[in-house]
C-alpha cells in the first residue's frame, strides 16, 4: 500500500486486537501517529481494549483526553471501552464509575464491562450494582446479571462480590440454571 490513512491504519488495528495481538495493535497506532496520521472516533475506539489488555492504563488516558478534545466521547461504544479500560484496576475503577455514572445510554456491554470490573476489583460492598439495575427492565437486568455472574466466576469463583450477592445470585441462577455453571466453577 503506497499511501495508508486512518481507515488502513484503524483496520490493522482491529485485526491486530481481534487477534490478541495488543502490543502490535498499539504499536501500529503509534506509528500511525508518527507517520502524521491522526486517529478517528473508530481508531480510538479499536486501540482502546489493547491499552486495557496490556496495561497501558496512562496511554489510555492520553487516548481519553485526546478523544475529549476531539468530541468521540460522547460515543457509547468508546464510553464502554473507557469503563473496561478504567475498570480493570482498583487505582482506575473510580474513573470507570465516574463514565458509567455520565453515560446517557446504557447497552448490555457497558452494563457487563462495569459488574466485571466490579467482580475483578471485588467492589461488590461498596458499589451495589443491582440496586442500580433494578432502575432498568426485569429482561435487561436478567441479562446484566448473567454477563455479570459469568464473569466474576471466570475471574474467582470465591470472589467477595459473590459473597454480597449471593442472595440475588442464587434466585438468578434457578431461573437460568446458571447454578449448574456456579456449581462446576467451585469444584475446580
């Protein structure tokens, strides 16, 4: 390719990150940047899980700033990128509360991102996820609870969240039979 621009670039690190190949993905949007190519909404969006699966928690945050100054905040998929990013560890979670607090919108994915970060911080006591929830639909909520459920069993099937929801995590998991899964996640 003679002449790449922020579509060939933002492609290539999509595949990189679709391929778990985070370090390369960040690589390219640094190169990206060096060639002179300024990253779209989409870029950011696309570069944002490297930094979070990688630990770039302060290049995440000069993607953040950079997208503010841009006006891509506003966006619910990058907003939910942000609270993933944000959310994966304890000195960043206060900021994924503060994006997921702002959202004007909230999917089934930023809902999950935030329980999991919940799950993963075991943040369980002082944030109730599920009182914050039962503000949406009885579907949606359902939906929020499973996402939320698998994912703090796959992080510990001990983990403190668990043990402050329990109650609402048990009357779920009959409705779902997510029992069955909970019940496998203990015994390993």
């Amino acid at each position: 390719m003679e002449e790449k621009n922020e579509v060939s670039w933002t492609a290539m690190i999509s595949g990189c990150v679709a391929a778990y190949n985070y370090k390369i993905a960040f690589d390219c949007f640094l190169e990206m940047q060096l060639e002179g190519v300024k990253p779209n909404r989409v870029t950011c969006i696309e570069v944002l899980p490297a930094c979070a699966e990688v630990g770039f928690a302060k290049q995440g945050k000069e993607i953040h700033a950079y997208a503010f100054r841009h006006g891509f905040c506003s966006d619910m998929r990058f907003s939910s990128a942000l609270v993933d990013l944000y959310g994966k560890h304890e000195d960043t979670l206060h900021l994924a509360k503060l994006i997921f607090e702002l959202a004007t919108t909230k999917d089934v994915v930023m809902w999950s991102s935030m329980i999991t970060s919940f799950a993963q911080n075991a943040d369980g006591a002082k944030e109730s996820v599920s009182n914050r929830m039962e503000r949406g639909s009885a579907e949606k909520m359902q939906q929020y609870k499973f996402n939320g459920c698998e994912a703090a069993l796959s992080f510990s099937p001990n983990a403190y969240w668990l043990t402050h929801n329990s109650q609402q995590l048990y009357l779920f998991s009959l409705e779902s039979k997510l029992h069955l899964h909970i019940i496998s996640s203990l015994g390993n």
